[in-house]
C-alpha cells in the first residue's frame, strides 16, 4: 500500500488515559513504539494482538495498572527493549 499513512509510533505516556487497551492495536501493523507510561488508569490484560506487532520494539508500561495473562514468546520478548 505505497502512500498510505502508517502509525510507526504512539507516545501517549501521562495523558491520564482511563479503560483497557483494544484488541485492535493489532491492526497498527507498522506500530514500533507504544509509550503508555503514567497512565494508571489503564487497567485490564494486554491484549495478546498488541505482542504480533512484529515490528514493536519498545513497550512502556511503568506506573499503569495492565497485566499480562500468558508468557510472551521468546522471540517477542528478545524484541521489546527494556523499559526506563
């Protein structure tokens, strides 16, 4: 799809986001870096479509109440970098 735009980033760290993140994450297909950061409104599971980002690098979760339900994959887990 030559020139469609595509979302290759979301900073959205301390914006005091409320509710859970949607399953259609997933279809931000190019999405490499996810700042969610100081939102501790957030709640709920992560939902598993946001770890088939395969071009996702960088997650950042600090001071949110999100969890995880399952293991991530080892191929994914290599992938994200480490939160600061």
């Amino acid at each position: 799809m030559a020139g469609q735009p595509r979302v290759t980033a979301l900073y959205l760290g301390g914006n005091k986001l409320r509710g859970q993140l949607p399953a259609s994450i997933g279809q931000l297909t190019a999405l490499n870096i996810l700042q969610l950061q100081y939102n501790e409104g957030l709640t709920g599971q992560l939902p598993e479509e946001l770890f088939q980002l395969e071009q996702l690098i960088s997650l950042r979760l600090r001071f949110t109440s999100m969890t995880v339900a399952y293991l991530l994959r080892s191929d994914v887990s290599r992938r994200l970098t480490p939160s600061t």
